[in-house]
C-alpha cells in the first residue's frame, strides 16, 4: 500500500463539515476535477493523484486493492467523522466499487461513471492479445496526433490538451502497463449484494455501448443503487459538461434525486 503521507493529496474546505473525495481516471491526475472543486467551496474536497500518475508518479506500484486500501487510509485520517461521498470515473469508479465491498463504512454517498466491472474469462489468449494492445499503445501515447485523437473518443474538450499530455507524458512504460492492466482484468467483487449504500452508478449518453452493460451489471447487484445516463455527453463528462456534473453530484448528496439533463439508465 502507498503511505498516506507520499500520495499528493490537495486539501480545500476543511472547515466544512462534510467531505467528498474525487477519484480520477486511468492517465489522468486530479486536476480532471478543478470545476468540481471550484463549485462545492461549501464542502471538504479531497482530490488524490493516484498512485504512478499525476504528481503522484513515483509512488507505486498501484494496485486496486492498495490504492483501495491507501483512500481508505485517508478518509480515517482525513474525513470527518472518518466517511466521506466518493466520486469517481473509470479507474476511480473501479476504486470506489473495491471500497465498497471491503469498508463500506467510511462511505456515505457515492457516485461512479464509466465503470469497468464485469468479470472476463482470462484465457492465456487472452492475456498475451492484452499485452500486444499495451506494447502497441505505448510508444504511441505522448504523440500530439495521438493524444488528440484519444481526446476525441472520450468526447475532451481541446482546451484539456496540455493537462492531458502532461498527464500521458510523465506515466512510465512499466506503469502504464500494470495500470492498464489493474483497469481492464478488473471483476466484479463478490458480495457487492450486501452493500447497502446509497450508489449513482452513470454513464454519458455517447460513452461506450459496453460500459452501458457494465454500469446495468452494478445496479443488478448493488440493492440500494440508482441509475441515470447523463444526456449529451461522453466518458468524460465532468470536463465536457461540468455544470450538469455538478448539479447532478450536489442533487445526489443532498436529496439523492436526479436534475434535468439526465434520463434513467
């Protein structure tokens, strides 16, 4: 597990009286979260670089269970009342899930997006077709061409490019690939039925059809869950559409209702 005291952790509003902890995505760092931040002033945000990214490069290596484990480790030291909300895209999200089933207790509310969870059948041909896509990628990753185009896919504002590059840029090849890995060999924890928490599980409208399915296999199992589709927006929602994240985060933590601008998964 990484020390709490290594990861780069940026602290606002601790005078405020509830906290919520903002998980990034895989090949990102916390600055994803800077609207969200600028919006909820009345709250004590929390917004790690995990580990192998952001500013947080040189801690590692990262592992879901650790980087579980290591947020757990600063919502007891940090938090009040030691819970927190959870936020989270993609990798984050995948965090987020793993807390849920080990400590369910340092959670109050928590809403994750674009989550990868549905347990693969890891045949060898599998794994070796994994490595190829990883060893192909890399060389590839801190090219402009390829960096605009990755911004593309997940529907990114062009003015994120030089936080996205600096992001892509500063992950070394051994990280990337046990990142890479941890992201896309991630199951379904067993015993999520047991979870009784209150979980937006999201996607945006124009994300990708399978994390649609993967977002439908959390709700199947999480009993106090809800899920919406964020209208009009890709992966990466919070930076295309921030006050429409914003006002559907606050919505959750506060009345556990939907705003306009989503529709029911």
């Amino acid at each position: 597990m990484v020390s709490l005291m290594n990861l780069h952790v940026k602290e606002i509003g601790q005078e405020n009286q509830e906290t919520i902890i903002f998980l990034h995505g895989c090949g990102l760092a916390g600055w994803m979260w800077d609207k969200q931040v600028e919006s909820f002033k009345d709250y004590h945000c929390i917004v790690p670089d995990l580990p192998e990214h952001g500013q947080s490069a040189e801690m590692g290596p990262f592992t879901m269970k650790g980087t579980a484990d290591t947020i757990i480790d600063i919502i007891r030291n940090k938090a009040h009342g030691g819970k927190a909300h959870l936020v989270g895209f993609s990798l984050g999200a995948q965090i987020i899930v793993q807390i849920l089933i080990t400590n369910p207790e340092v959670v109050d509310h928590a809403l994750v997006s674009g989550t990868l969870v549905r347990s693969i059948f890891h045949t060898e041909t599998f794994l070796k077709l994994l490595d190829y896509l990883i060893n192909a990628y890399e060389p590839m990753k801190n090219t402009d061409f390829f960096i605009k185009a990755n911004m593309r896919t997940y529907n990114m504002p062009k003015s994120f490019f030089n936080e996205f590059k600096e992001s892509s840029c500063i992950i070394k090849s051994d990280s990337l690939k046990r990142i890479l890995k941890e992201n896309m060999l991630f199951k379904m924890p067993y015993g999520l039925r047991n979870t009784d928490l209150p979980v937006l599980v999201m996607v945006g409208e124009k994300d990708y059809k399978i994390l649609k399915e993967f977002a439908k296999d959390l709700l199947n199992v999480l009993p106090n869950s809800e899920g919406a589709v964020a209208l009009k927006v890709g992966h990466l929602w919070n930076l295309e559409s921030p006050k429409l994240f914003n006002n559907v985060l606050r919505n959750w933590i506060n009345n556990m209702v939907l705003p306009e601008g989503v529709s029911n998964l």
